[in-house]
C-alpha cells in the first residue's frame, strides 16, 4: 500500500511539472508583450477558480439542506428557507462575474494595447485613436493653452492639430450672439427672428401645442438653424407635425454613447443594463481602428 502511494505520489509531482496547454499559451502571449502575457495568466487564473466552484457546492443535496436548515433554526432563525433561493442567486452571480471578466481579459489580449496618457509627446493620430471623455480633453487643452469650447468632435480635431503642430481653422458660428431672441407671448403667427435659438420659452409654446414629451430633435434644430427672419411659429410647427412617425431617426456621431446603445440593444434585446454597461466598457477601451465606429 505504502509503495503504491509512494509512486503515485512520483508520477503526480511529474504531471503537475509538466507544462500543460495553458502554460503554452501564457508563453506565447508573453513572448508578444509582458501585459499579455499578464491578462492571459489572470484569464488562466479566472477560470481555474471558476471551475473549481462546483455546482453541487452551491446546489447541496436535500438532505445537506435540511441539516442546514436545522441549524441555522437552532442558532435563533427560526423558519429561515433561503437556501435554494440564495444559492441559485450566487451561482447566476458567479457565471456572469466570470462571463464578463473572461470577456474584458480577451478584449485585452486580442487588442494587445493601452490606452496612452494624454501628454505633449503623443500624436494627432493617436489622440484621435482612443475614445476620451469631454472632460478629459477640456483639462489637456488647458494645459496646453488652448481653447475648450466647442463640441467634443471640434475639441478633439484642436487638440490632435496642435499635438501634429499645423493650424486649425475653427468652425464658424452661424449664429449671431446678438441676435434678437423671443420672449414671448408668442402666437402661431409670430415671427421667427434670424439666429433664433431653441430656446426654454420656445421650448414651452410647443408645449402648449403638442404635449408632453416634446424636444427639439434633428429635425427641428435644422429648422431653427436655418431660418432667415421670414418664418413663423406655425411654420415651426407645421415642420413638427411633418417629420413625425419617421421611424427610428438617425442619431449624430458625436453621440456615440447613445449610438452604441441602440446597437447593443438591437443585437441583444434581452439583455440587462449591467451587461450593455460592461460591453461599453470594453468597446472604449479599443482604438477605434480595432473596434470600428457604431
């Protein structure tokens, strides 16, 4: 018996010291890049443990439930029936924990890159690149010394030229900022001034015509931009009326937060806020010439 599980015990510390597949692959990942290499030995390690977690672990037996009942009866929680309720819970935790964090390490791998720091070092090229909050795009033109206004599209475009050292020619305003702005009352037959804004007290005429919800979509902040003093408010509304039930109206890419969300939606329509937010996730953290544009 004993010589029996000695050489057991032999041919085991030789198995165990054998490089498996999963060996193979770190190496290889590593042999490209050290942060690969990293995010494949956690995804190893990710789902190693995951695996060790048996479902009969989390789903007991009758019987093992029962005396855990009883137990949990005799320690001052009398009636307590939460086992099978709890346990299925944590076991759908424990499968989505490991699908999303399996997910984000391939995402790493297959991209193979990070994304860089925002300094003086880095090009127009690259800058555009990577997806950036506003906010962060706003503070490194401060520091550089450049102007914040504008859209996020336009704050990106200065950067990237002042990053790559050529000119850029700045977006001109269509709109005067002394124009004349209503102020009501207003009436169907009121005159749209030139350079008229969608404005809080237009905003609530429309209201007052079509209800809630209102907004001014597309549609109508095209109307707006492009009135030269000669339309009225029932133009305005006229144009309301005819660009409604359109269908599933397109949605700018500046807003691509929102654009993502209806694709994701579109292509998972069962899916659960957590899931379309760590989906997001990882789709920023793709250059976009890897991730493409939605």
């Amino acid at each position: 018996m004993i010589t029996q599980l000695l050489g057991f015990a032999g041919v085991e510390r030789r198995l165990v010291a054998t490089p498996g597949p999963d060996f193979a692959v770190v190496v290889s990942k590593a042999i490209s890049s050290r942060r690969a290499g990293l995010a494949t030995s956690l995804g190893v390690g990710v789902g190693q443990s995951y695996s060790s977690v048996s479902e009969s672990d989390l789903h007991p037996s009758p019987g093992r439930r029962g005396s855990e009942l009883r137990s949990t009866s005799a320690a001052g929680a009398p009636g307590c029936m939460c086992g099978r309720a709890d346990n299925d819970r944590l076991w759908r935790c424990a499968r989505r924990w490991s699908r999303v964090t399996l997910g984000r390490v391939g995402a790493m791998i297959s991209s193979n890159q990070e994304r860089p720091q925002l300094s003086r070092e880095l090009t127009g090229k690259e800058l555009l690149r990577w997806y950036w909050l506003k906010d962060e795009l706003a503070d490194f033109a401060r520091s550089l010394g450049l102007r914040t206004g504008g859209g996020k599209q336009v704050l990106a475009l200065r950067l990237a030229a002042a990053l790559d050292g050529v000119p850029f020619a700045e977006p001109v305003s269509k709109r005067s900022g002394s124009a004349r702005q209503l102020s009501g009352p207003l009436a169907a037959s009121t005159v749209i001034p030139r350079g008229q804004r969608c404005s809080q007290v237009v905003r609530a005429w429309f209201v007052e015509q079509v209800g809630q919800p209102f907004g001014f979509d597309g549609e109508m902040r095209a109307f707006f931009a492009k009135t030269d003093g000669t339309q009225t408010l029932q133009d305005a509304l006229d144009c309301y009326y005819a660009t409604r039930g359109q269908g599933q109206k397109a949605i700018d890419p500046q807003f691509e937060y929102n654009r993502f969300t209806r694709a994701w939606h579109e292509e998972h329509p069962d899916s659960s806020r957590e899931e379309l937010l760590d989906a997001w996730r990882d789709y920023r953290c793709c250059p976009v010439d890897e991730r493409g544009r939605i």
